[in-house]
C-alpha cells in the first residue's frame, strides 16, 4: 500500500540553525500539505502545496518557513532559524482528491 | 471558517466498557469530509473513518462504529468493549473548501482516551 514517508523520525537542532524536514508524497497525489502538533495540543494546519505553488497557508507560516518540491518527488519544509517554539511534531500529508488526506509518521523536531 | 470541537478532553474507563468520544462541527459548506484519527503514544496519526456530507449511513467497524448526524453537526465514534491497546489520543477532523482549494483539515483538540485494565 503506498505511503507518506518523512526524514528523518526525530531531529535535534540548536536555535538558530536552518533544518529541512523531508517528505516523499504518494507518488500519483497532486496535493502536498505540512501541519504541526506541538506536545500535547493540536494538530494545526501550516501550509498546503499544489502545481508548484502555495495554495493556502496559515498565520504560523511565516517568513522563517518555506517550502519545495525540488525534484518532482520529495516535499520540504525549512525552518530558516529555529526557535524553541518551533519543537513540535511535523506531519506531512497528501491527497489526490479532496476526500482524502493520508499522513506521514511525522518528524518530532526538538529546538535546544 | 470551519471549526471542530471535541468537548472531552480525557476519559477514562475501564476495560470492556463502552466509551463514545464526541465531535461537533461547524462549516457553511454543503461538501465536506470527517474524520476520525487515533494517535498512540508513538505520535503517528492512525488513519480510523472517514465519511463525507451526502453519506449520513452510521458504521460499524469491528468494536467501532460512527454515528453521523447532520442535523446536530456531530460525528461521534464509540468503542464497545474497550482493550488496553485503545488508549490514546482520538482527533475528528473536517475538510471543506477553504476557498483556495486546498482542502486543509482543521481538527479538534483531541480527546485523550484511558483504559485502565
């Protein structure tokens, strides 16, 4: 059964470091979103991909973040200079339809 | 703007009973998807049901089933004979058209399930 796969399953950055969080959609999905789940809270919506370009974003997707498709398979977000704030687990989603929305397992991001 | 609400924020039973989480939705759409995700203590989100607007059938699952009501905006999920392996965190969620197409869930703040053997 095709899968969400997300590098890695945990990283540990120093505050102000640049980190990539990887992604590799289902490989025939159009529809490309990143979400965060601080510890204990919700999962909150950042940012959804489509046809190259975002689609919709959220207020917490702001400048320090971006994301890409750089090679027509793999899915990135970047933080460009972490916070502590920023430690949360980072899901990773994608669909072909709107019925849909399969997850990544995540990737828990600690900022120390 | 959409918006789910899951009122119980932890439950605890013990092993065997019943046990219904709660989710009320709110969104002016007329299509839209709910969902219901379990999130063990390992943090992946496991994949449970999903219905869509038109489809107001309830479900049964093995020890799981799904009441949809349109009317009250609810979508609730009751696990009968609860195990010791069903506790968890348990997140609805709801897709609708946002406007820029995108289709983003919003979920609820999850309800945290304890089954106590």
């Amino acid at each position: 059964e095709p899968e969400v796969t997300q590098t890695p399953s945990h990283q540990v950055t120093q505050m102000g470091q640049e980190v990539i969080l990887r992604c590799v959609p289902i490989s025939n999905h159009l529809y490309f979103y990143w979400y965060r789940q601080i510890l204990g809270q919700k999962v909150e919506f950042l940012v959804s991909f489509y046809n190259n370009e975002i689609s919709e974003k959220s207020e917490i997707f702001d400048d320090q973040f971006s994301v890409e498709r750089p090679d027509g398979s793999n899915f990135t977000l970047k933080i460009r200079s972490t916070k502590l704030e920023d430690s949360a687990m980072y899901f990773c989603a994608s669909r072909a339809n709107p019925s849909e929305a399969f997850f990544g397992q995540g990737t828990r991001l600690t900022v120390v | 703007a959409q918006k789910v609400t899951q009122a119980q924020t932890e439950i605890s039973v013990v092993e065997k009973e019943d046990v219904t989480l709660d989710c009320v939705y709110e969104t002016r759409d007329t299509t839209y998807y709910l969902f219901w995700y379990k999130q063990p203590p390992s943090g992946e989100l496991v994949f449970l049901i999903r219905r869509n607007s038109f489809d107001e059938q309830n479900e049964i699952s093995g020890r799981y089933s799904w009441n949809f009501q349109k009317s009250t905006s609810s979508f609730n999920f009751t696990i009968t004979a609860s195990q010791v392996v069903d506790s968890a965190v348990y997140f609805c969620a709801l897709s609708a058209y946002s406007g820029a197409g995108s289709y983003q869930l919003t979920f609820g703040k999850g309800t945290k399930l304890s089954v106590i053997p």
